[in-house]
C-alpha cells in the first residue's frame, strides 16, 4: 500500500538523497576513530567533523565553532544544559509545552536540586514570571503536539536584559525557522539532527554563547588531556565524552547543505503552504476538533480529535486503511494536553515537512471527511 507520512514532527521522512549516500561515504571512508590516533585516517575524520562543526556554527550563528558540541541527540543536550547549568535553588520559567526531554530533567533538579518551577503557556507571559531569584528559563522554541511558536528572540531579549540564562530546546524548529544565537541572545541551544534538520537518528548538539558556564555530567575519554582525572574544561571535548557518531555528524552536514541549497525561507514556505491548507479543509469538517497554536504563529504540526473516535483508533484506522501515517497520544508532553484540554485523550497529531505535497494534504483531507461521514 501507498503511504503517506505525515509524522515528521517524530522524525523525517524521507531524507535528502544526498543524506543517505552520505551515510554510506561516512561508514566506509570514515571509519577510523577520530581524535583517539594520529594516523592519517583519523586525521581525516577529524577534520571532516571539524568541517561539520563550523557549517553547525554557521548555520546557527554561533560565533565560534569550538562551542559547538555533537551529543546523541536533544534529550542528551537538554540533560546537558539543565543539569550542569542551572544553579541549585534557582528559579526557573518554563513552559506547558515542554516535551518530557526538558520535563523530566527539570523535575530532577526540582526534586534533588531544590530549583523552583513557574510554568507559562507563551513567551507573552515570560515578564510576569520573573522574579528576583530567576536564574534560567528553558522553552521550547516550537510545540510538538499544536505547533505554537514562541518567540525566541523576544524571549532572548528580556534574558539579556535580566541577567538570565536562556536555554532554548530547537528540536522542532531547527531547519524550518532560522535560529541565530547572537541575534537571538540564545545562551544554550539543544537540538536533535533528525527532524527538519534531515540527519539520521541518534545525532544532537548543543551549542553554548561564549562564557556560557557549565559542569559536564558525564564523564570520559576525549582523545585528548588522557592524563587528566577530571574531565577536560575545553570545548568541545568537556561536552563529547565517548567515540563520536560520524555516520550521524556527517548526514548532519549533508542535512544542512540540502537545507542552505533549498533556502530555509522556501523550506518554511512551502510547509506553512501545507498546513494552512490542511487547516482550511478541517475547518469544512464537522466531528472534527482542532488544537492550533496558542500564538500568532503556526508551526506545520497540528492536532485534532475526532467526535466519538478515539485518538489511537483514528490513527490505526488511517494506517491501516488508508496509508495515512500520524502518531496518537500525548506525544511525550504531557503538560500540554492539560493546556489544551485533552489530557484524558490524547490527540492525532499531523506533522508536515519539506517532502509533503498538496496532492498529499487533498487526500488526507479526503479521508478525514469520509471517516467523518462513516460515524
Ligand atoms: C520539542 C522536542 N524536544 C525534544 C525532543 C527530543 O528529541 P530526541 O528524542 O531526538 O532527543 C523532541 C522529540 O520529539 C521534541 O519534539
């Protein structure tokens, strides 16, 4: 059967071509161990990582490329940030549209560090949240279960000017909204390489402003400073315990090349195109309830809920009769189903990304009417 996918919100698919001969390039020719021998292969390495590092710098605007670190993914990122750098006791802002790779991490230090949480539902609230104790506020730049988009630079820019670090979480948004973390006074910025970036799974950064502190929580080889007990302080090596993913790091590049020939605006346009139109044809279906965005920005993810049907049943129904793929559930954010009222059932989330087409979003729309019609 034909499918279709709209779950891009999870991980894209498919990627560039040039994504995959990447991998393949990468297992076969870059297959020494880079930084752990001085021999001429994992020289090459190195330098094809150190390649990737300064295109990641660039990309986002990070000044100096050494800051950049190549974590397994956001989830490690995150843990990375929220642990060795917000401050025992501090006040921390958050918001309801967390994904539990922020949740559980700020929960943690909630419990065992004595940091107190405010939670806000967009970054128009963020003023009134601050008190004189806020050390840190961590937000999500693009909700992964009703596309609400925060806006990162106001968010950067109230920080700035209250001494406060500003952890950004750009999973969702990294290779579909252009992130600078000067322009946008970002202090630390966590993302995962498989969404719109295009990588392969198992690949993430985070990315500090320089004189950003934090304490390294795991610990380990680096190829370098070997006789030192302690981890090393440098960067990138404090962040990069343990042999790198360079099959990951170089799809990464690969994912950004694609994403800087295509033009992130045109990325961004196109998608917006999709959902918009998805969100017109909802609008004609009866049965059907939409969770858009809480700002005046919509992301390409959405969800709905259908009348008398389940959220998992919609979406085994779709999969199974008609090759529509979407994930059910609560899309491992749970705070945000209480912010939109479905924390008893979930939602069916539609994600878009640039391989979606109107042709595709016709058909869904399509479907959903006809399911709508047979309850
Ligand atoms: C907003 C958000 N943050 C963090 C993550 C975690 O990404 P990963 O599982 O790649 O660590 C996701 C993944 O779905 C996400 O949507």
């Amino acid at each position: 059967m034909k499918t279709y996918y709209f779950d891009n919100s999870a991980t894209s698919s498919p990627k560039p071509e040039a994504v995959y001969s990447s991998v393949g390039i990468a297992v076969r020719e870059y297959s020494a161990n880079p930084g752990r021998a001085g021999h001429r292969k994992a020289l090459e390495v190195a330098r094809k990582i150190y390649e990737v590092r300064e295109k990641i710098a660039n990309f986002f605007g990070v000044r100096n490329s050494l800051n950049v670190a190549f974590t397994a993914n956001a989830t490690e990122s995150l843990n990375f940030a929220i642990k060795g750098a917000i401050p025992e006791g501090a006040h921390v802002v958050t918001t309801n549209f967390e994904h539990n790779s922020v949740l559980r991490p700020l929960y943690y230090m909630r419990d065992e560090k004595d940091i107190k949480l405010t939670f806000i539902n967009t970054y128009l609230d963020l003023e009134k949240a601050i008190t004189p104790e806020t050390k840190a506020v961590v937000m999500n730049h693009i909700s992964n279960v009703n596309g609400t988009i925060q806006k990162i630079k106001e968010v950067g820019d109230i920080c700035k000017k209250n001494g406060i670090l500003f952890i950004l979480d750009a999973s969702q948004s990294a290779g579909y909204i252009d992130i600078n973390m000067e322009r946008d006074n970002i202090d630390i910025l966590c993302l995962t390489g498989h969404k719109s970036l295009f990588g392969i799974q198992g690949i993430g950064v985070i990315a500090l402003r320089e004189g950003i502190k934090i304490e390294p929580i795991l610990e380990g080889g680096t190829g370098s400073f070997s006789k030192l007990q302690r981890q090393p302080k440098e960067m990138p090596e404090m962040l990069e315990a343990g042999t790198l993913n360079t099959p990951g790091i170089i799809s990464l590049g690969a994912g950004v090349d694609f994403i800087q020939e295509i033009g992130i605006e045109n990325i961004k346009k196109h998608e917006d195109g999709l959902v918009l139109k998805f969100l017109e044809g909802l609008e004609q279906l009866e049965k059907v309830k939409v969770y858009k965005s809480f700002t005046e920005n919509q992301a390409p993810v959405i969800s709905i809920n259908m009348d008398g049907v389940d959220s998992g049943d919609l979406s085994s129904i779709l999969d199974e009769e008609f090759g529509i793929l979407v994930r059910p559930g609560y899309h491992c954010a749970p705070l945000a189903h209480e912010a939109i009222g479905t924390y008893e059932t979930g939602t069916v989330r539609f994600s878009f990304g640039f391989f979606n087409t109107e042709d595709e979003v016709d058909y869904l729309l399509q479907t959903l009417k006809n399911i709508a019609l047979q309850i």
